[in-house]
C-alpha cells in the first residue's frame, strides 16, 4: 500500500475526494484583500474568477471545481485567503469580495486599497523609493510630484 509524503503534493483527485469525504473546505477572503488577482492567476483547478459588475470589482468562487488544495492561500501577498468549511458544491459563481475601487490621486487609475490609501500600490512604491532615495541624499535634481505633494 503505498504511503504519503508529507513533502509531495496532493493529486487533484485524492483533493476532491477528501473534500467530498469530510466537510468541503474552499476559500474565504477577507477585508485585507487588495484585489491583485494572484489567487485567481494560480488556481489550478480555475475555480476562482474574477468580476468586475456595477462599478465593483472582485473575486468569485465556483464551489464545484474547489479542490481545497490550498494553492490560493499560499499565494495570497495579504494574508487575506483562510479556508473555510461549506458544505454545497453548487456550480454556481458564489462572489468573495466586492470591492468599490477608488482613483489613486497620482496616476488617476482605479485601485483598491485601505481606507487610508490615496495612491494605488505602484505609486505608493515609487513614493517610498523616492523618500527613501532622499533620505540616503542620493534623490534626482529635479523634484518629483512626490516630493512637491510632500512639502505642500
Ligand atoms: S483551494 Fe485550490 S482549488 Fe480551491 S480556489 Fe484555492 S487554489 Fe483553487
């Protein structure tokens, strides 16, 4: 009888039975979550989509194909994904988030963030360099929107 190795990945099968066996476990996603998408790119199984409806943008999960292999999880840069346990295997689109998303003040693109967030993440980055990059004396000659925004 073969054993399992603990270092060796569960097959998709052995998942979907296991979860068919004891109480389903899937996804849940919580409010740290920033809408990048990466559990819905690495989903093995495509059970997770993203939406984009009535000015809200977020991620949904087809019960059905959920393996609970917990790829999504360890994906997650936010620690936002647990998994839960739910009983129903519906084929139907069951949404997790629903985010409004809101206009960085630097780019103007569409971003979803905390409720302190003015700029999306991209901007936030190059923000941080740039202080960053000052603080070590080593910021360019010609000031930046960031630094003019700062001394405003
Ligand atoms: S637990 Fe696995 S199959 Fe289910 S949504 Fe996450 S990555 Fe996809």
């Amino acid at each position: 009888m073969p054993t399992l190795d603990p270092q060796r990945p569960l097959g998709r099968r052995t998942l979907l039975q296991r979860n068919k066996a004891g109480p389903r476990r899937v996804p849940r996603i919580g409010p740290a979550c920033r809408d990048h998408r990466i559990c819905v790119v690495l989903c093995p199984e495509g059970a997770l989509v993203g939406f984009e409806l009535e000015g809200r943008r977020g991620v949904a999960l087809r019960l059905r194909d959920c393996t609970g292999c917990g790829h999504c999880l360890a994906a997650c840069p936010e620690h936002a994904i647990t998994l839960e346990a739910r009983p129903e295997a519906s084929a139907a689109l069951l949404p997790l988030t629903a985010h409004e998303p809101r206009i960085c003040e630097h780019c103007f693109e569409p971003f979803v963030g905390g409720p302190e967030a003015l700029r999306c993440p991209a901007c936030e980055k190059d923000a941080n360099l740039f202080r960053a990059r000052r603080a070590s004396g080593s910021a360019p000659l010609v000031r930046s929107d960031f630094d003019q925004g700062e001394r405003t």
